[in-house]
C-alpha cells in the first residue's frame, strides 16, 4: 500500500472520530448548564475553560479569546474553520482526505461523507443549530456513528481497513483520557478523592455522558457515581468500548496486522509503544493512577499516544530523502561510460 493512501485512510478515521467526540462533550456540556441557570458569568467560565483545555486548543481558542464564555467557546469548537479541530474543520477534512483515496474506499462510504460534509456547509446547518443545538449534535453523532458501521460493514479488512483502525481508536483513546481529565481540579492532587456532594455527582455524570458511558456505567457500578469508579471505567474496563484498555488493545492488533509483528515481538517503534502501553494498562490499578495523581497520569497517557501516533508516521508513512553520496554517483557515472562504450 502506498504511504499517502495510509496517511489518508488514517487522518480519515481520526478526524471523523474527533468530529463525534467533540459534538458529545460541547453537547453534555450544554445540557449540563441547562439545570444550573443561577451561576453567574465567572462560574460559567469555570464550566467552559475545561472543555477547551480538554480538547487540547486552548493556547488557539486564547489568542483571539478574553474569556471562555458559552457562545465564544460553542463557535470556536463547532463552527470555526480557522480552528483545525472544530467539529466543521474535521468534517472538511475527513471529506478531502477520503476524496484523495476514493478508488480505496466504498461508494456507501463517499456517499455519507459527502452528505455530512454538504449539511455541515450549508445555511441549514446554521438553522438547526440557532432551532436546537441538541438536534444538531445528533445529526454529527449519528453521521460519525454510520460512517463507522459502513467502514466495518462494506470495506475489505485488509491494510488500509487496519489503518482505519488504527486512526479511530488512537483518536479514541486520546479523547477519553482528555474528557477524564476535564473534572481533575474538583480532585486531590495525589491520592483517592473523598465522598462527592449532590452537585459534584452532577458533574461527573456529565463525564460519563461525554463518553457515552452513563448506560455502561450503571450497568456495572448502579446510580452511586463517584470518581474512582468513573476512572476505573473508562481507564481500565476490558469490555467497554471507549475505555483506554479497550481503545489500545485495539490499536495494538491494528499496528501488529499492518507490520505482521506477532505478540511479544515488535519490528517498529509503533509495535514496541503499543505493546508496551497495553501491558501496562492490564497491570495496573485504578489505585495506582490515583496515588500518582489522576492529571498527571493523563497527561503521561496522552503523551504515550502521542508517541505511538509519530512512531506510527515514521514507520509507513516518512520515507526520508536520501541524498546519494559521492561514491556511489561516480560509481553510476562509470558504469554509464561503460555502457556507451560497450554500445560504440
């Protein structure tokens, strides 16, 4: 396969992935405000500063932003094409990435990205966010949520699928890890947090809900929320598909079907940072990460995955320029003379 139609597939997968992460958590968020009418400006800003730092554009969002409010921060994550990671950036992007590779892809597959992108461009979209920004955020999560389906159902799982996957569940991973993270000022800095008051309880649904995770959550915990709990879901569950267990076990079997390494081996760096993350997940505890402090684990997490992301680029994707050396230039321009000797 060749290394652009890769990198195309991948950011495809990535960028369709973050479209659908970033319309749940400004979504949950909303929702959210909804039942705490009474706080002030300066409380709101509290409620909005996380949710840029989450997804990582902060330093972007601040240099043409005083302050986090609702409507500056709604606009910059949903709407903004200045901002590469809004939800309409990454739609146009999934888009453009798709059409450099539309021989290697389904025409279902072109089909829904062409329609999410053309909605995510017109006047209707602006409608329906001004009518119901809830009905609008459906219709992204439900397009991310098709797209996925109609990759797995129509496409050949051969390489370029694998990169797919690699691409949806590295952005995955990430993502989780950054919505855990959105709450860790309500947290001690190292160490278990104590019981959680009624509004707290709140908050943290919030979370799980960003995550798609209440229903899960439930099911194994009942209605008690409380962060470890929460933490230990979406960290290290086994069998839940947006946990970070499950999201690198994933990638794990993505990296090791595109480089042929078998478990326990590695043949790249992207196979041996993989690996190794995956070990560590399954051997650990929820009590560790809390003892070092949830945030700092987080970022150490999100740095991993970063990690894994470049290792991933140098091994299919950068072939570096070799500039031949003197030796071997006059070595072929000896074997040239030979040549139109031997023809003369």
């Amino acid at each position: 396969m060749l290394s652009r139609v890769a990198h195309s597939l991948y950011w495809m997968a990535r960028y369709i992935e973050r479209a659908e992460n970033i319309a749940r958590i400004v979504d949950v968020n909303l929702q959210l405000l909804l039942d705490m009418r009474n706080l002030d400006e300066q409380r709101l800003i509290e409620y909005w500063e996380p949710i840029v730092q989450a997804t990582g554009d902060d330093e972007a969002f601040f240099k043409s932003h005083p302050h986090a409010t609702g409507a500056a921060v709604t606009e910059f994550l949903v709407f903004q094409p200045e901002n590469q990671n809004s939800i309409f950036q990454c739609i146009c992007s999934a888009r453009e990435n798709a059409r450099m590779v539309r021989d290697q892809i389904t025409t279902e597959l072109w089909e829904e990205l062409n329609r999410i992108y053309l909605f995510i461009r017109s006047p209707e979209a602006r409608k329906v966010w001004d009518r119901s920004p809830s009905e609008f955020f459906q219709e992204i999560k439900s397009a991310s949520l098709h797209v996925i389906g109609i990759i797995n159902a129509t496409m050949v799982h051969d390489e370029g699928w694998w990169f797919v996957q690699a691409g949806q569940f590295l952005e995955r991973a990430d993502k989780t890890t950054r919505i855990l993270d959105v709450r860790h000022r309500s947290l001690p800095e190292r160490g278990l947090p104590a019981a959680i008051n009624q509004t707290e309880a709140v908050e943290w649904s919030a979370v799980l809900r960003s995550c798609s995770a209440w229903d899960a959550y439930k099911s194994i915990y009942g209605a008690d929320v409380h962060p470890r709990l929460i933490a230990e879901l979406l960290l290290l569950d086994d069998s839940f598909p947006r946990s970070l267990r499950f999201c690198v076990r994933e990638l794990n079997r993505a990296v090791r079907h595109i480089s042929g390494a078998q478990e326990g081996y590695f043949v790249n760096d992207a196979d041996k940072l993989t690996g190794r993350f995956l070990a560590e997940l399954q051997f650990s505890s929820v009590e560790e990460f809390f003892e070092v402090g949830l945030h700092q684990y987080l970022d150490d997490a999100q740095l991993k995955l970063n990690n894994i992301g470049v290792a991933l680029f140098n091994a299919y994707i950068y072939q570096p320029f070799q500039q031949p050396d003197e030796t071997h230039m006059v070595q072929q321009e000896e074997q040239q003379q030979q040549s139109m000797k031997a023809e003369l």
